[in-house]
C-alpha cells in the first residue's frame, strides 16, 4: 500500500483517551498502524480495492483472515473498499469473498493467537 498523508501523525493520537478514537488509514497497512498504536484506538480497515478488482476469492479470504489475526486486539471495525469505498471495477465474486471471509474469521477469530 502507498504511504498516507496521515501517517506522520500516527503517534500523535496516543496523546488522545484509549479506546475512545476510531482510526482510519486508508493507504497504510493496518499492521504497522496497530504496531505503533496498539489497543489505544479501534481501527478500521478492510481489503484493498486492487484486490477486490484484480485478486480472486481465495486471495481476499487469506488477506482477511491475515488481517484480522493481526489487527483485531484493541477493537476493529472492517470497512468496505477501506482505500474509498468499493470500486465499480470489483468482482463480484471478490465483494462476496470478503463479506463471507468477515462473518467466518470474525466468528472463527475469537480463538486466534
């Protein structure tokens, strides 16, 4: 993912009440937001628009299940198309990966470690 205009500031929000801040980095990948921010804020994030457009189903279900072990802690919400909302130029087949890939990993996910 390119490199956001946000992520200067990062640390910054750390100066802000715990659990209290919903952070959105549309163009960072969501690990290295949660490596600097921790549990501190409830992130949002989802699947890349290039892979819902140019991946395959199996692709976006690995990429989500990868995402969520990693980033859940702390609070998640996942977002649709997180880099603008989900293209015209989406799969179909792709959209519907990541829609079921959230319902089984967020349920299956609770075990994770």
């Amino acid at each position: 993912m390119e490199k956001s205009g946000y992520d200067a500031h990062r640390e910054t929000l750390l100066a802000l009440p715990k659990g209290k801040i919903i952070a959105i980095f549309d163009k960072t990948d969501p690990r290295k937001v949660r490596d600097v921010l921790g549990d501190h804020v409830i992130l949002v994030s989802g699947s890349p628009n290039s892979l819902l457009i140019g991946g395959t189903p199996q692709k976006v279900d690995d990429y989500m299940k990868s995402m969520l072990n990693d980033c859940k802690d702390g609070g998640m919400m996942i977002y649709l198309g997180a880099d603008g909302g989900i293209s015209g130029d989406a799969r179909p087949e792709n959209v519907k990966a990541l829609i079921v890939a959230v319902e089984v990993w967020e349920v299956l996910g609770r075990g994770f470690r």
